[in-house]
C-alpha cells in the first residue's frame, strides 16, 4: 500500500479531469450498474501510468464521442475498490495500469498493462477513441 499523500497527485491527474474515485466494492458495483458506458482506468504509480496511460486516456476524451462516465480506482492504495473493478474485468487477469470500458455493465474494450507498456500517450488515445466510437 502507497500513502496517500504520495498517490495524491496521480490520482488528482484523473479527478480533477472528471473522473470519479471508486474507494469500495459498492462504488464500483453501483458505477458499473448505471446505464449507458463507463470507463475504469486502474491507476498506478508506476512510469507508463505516468508517461502514458493517464495522458493518453485523457487525450482520448478530446471528441465528442466519450464515455457517459469515468471512473478511477488505485491499484495499490484502493485494494477494495481495486479488486472488485477486477472482478467485473474477467476473464482479463488484472493488470495496472489498464483501462476498461463497460456498457450497460458488460465490459466491451480492455487495454492491460501489456497494451500500455512501450505504446505512446497517442497510441493508447487512438485505441481508446476506436473503442468510443464503436461502443459510445
């Protein structure tokens, strides 16, 4: 577990862009039962969260075309959170950082840690915004 006061601005980069921070097994679940598509970036500490999975996930919210709600849980600091986001990210193992896009709680796009690692902020934008217009 990560103290906060360390996590803080990681989990800032997405709050203060919109996202919403899920901290137990009933914010997830409840966020996953709304109607319409939600995404759920795992965060992380690690360097391609920074460099590239929180910037690119970002840059895909650009366009019109994005996600009714986003969402955020830390792996690693929101272990209930965290674990439950992964139960509904089966058959996927889990994976952070990684971004999941859900519909009408059924997950319809994954991006695991081995989609992020060596691929540009844009690179990861291009496929999250892909997957917007498909399923948005």
């Amino acid at each position: 577990m990560y103290p906060e006061e360390l996590v803080k601005p990681m989990r800032e980069e997405l709050t203060d862009n919109g996202f919403s921070p899920l901290y137990t097994s009933e914010d997830v679940d409840n966020a996953l039962a709304k109607k319409g598509t939600t995404l759920v970036m795992v965060n992380s500490v690690c360097g391609c969260a920074a460099g590239t999975a929180r910037p690119g996930t970002l840059s895909s919210l650009q366009f019109d075309k994005k996600p009714d709600y986003l969402t955020t849980v830390f792996a690693g600091v929101d272990k209930e959170s965290t674990a439950q986001a992964r139960e509904h990210m089966i058959p996927f193992p889990p994976s952070s950082p990684a971004v999941a896009l859900f519909k009408d709680g059924e997950l319809v796009h994954m991006l695991e840690r081995h989609h992020i690692e060596g691929r540009s902020a844009q690179m990861i934008a291009q496929n999250l915004i892909a997957a917007y217009q498909e399923h948005c």
